[in-house]
C-alpha cells in the first residue's frame, strides 16, 4: 500500500510541476525589454528564421513502413516456428512419461 502511494504522490508531482514551473517562467519580466536597447544581433537570434531545405524526402516513408511491416512478419513467423518445436518437445516429453508410467505398472 505504500508503494502505491508513492507511486501515486509522485505522478501527481509529474503532473503538475511542469506547470507550475511554465508559470514562473512566464511570470519573470524580461530585462531587454524594459531597457529598450537591444543589440541587433540579440534581436535576429530572437526571430524565427526559415529554413529551406530539400523539396522531397531522401528515403520514402513507404519504403520503411513496409521494411518494418517484413521485421514484425519475420520475428511473428520465427516466434510461431519456436512455439511448434516447444510444443513437440513437450508433447514427445510427455509421450514418453506416460510410457514410462504404463511400463511401471502404474506405481
């Protein structure tokens, strides 16, 4: 029960202090502009500035979509291939406990 509150106090915590701590962030007065003298560069590193970069994509998305649709295919498929040969291992194992069991005599 206590782990539980701890969990609890502290997801609450999480929660909120993101923002409270944006509230003090925003109440705090920005020193440049009650000056009213602010160095140009200051000025352009403030600006938002686009970037013009290639016009298509270097890889196509499609291409990686299937990449991964194939990987969890494969693992699926070696996953299931597994289980099989553990199933016929236990099914053989069991098999021959029970043979084991009759050639007792049932003991």
């Amino acid at each position: 029960m206590r782990a539980l509150t701890v969990a609890f106090v502290l997801a609450i915590t999480m929660l909120i202090a993101p923002g409270l701590l944006a509230q003090d962030e925003a109440a705090e007065p920005d020193s440049t502009s009650e000056q009213g003298t602010e160095d140009p560069a200051d000025e352009r590193a403030a600006q938002f500035v686009g970037v013009r970069g290639p016009d298509a994509e270097q890889v196509p998305g499609g291409a990686l979509l299937l990449a991964a649709y194939a990987v969890v295919w494969a693992l699926l498929f070696v996953f299931l291939l597994r289980m099989r040969g553990l199933q016929r291992q236990t099914a053989d194992e069991l098999q021959r406990l029970s043979a084991e069991i009759r050639a007792s005599g049932g003991r």
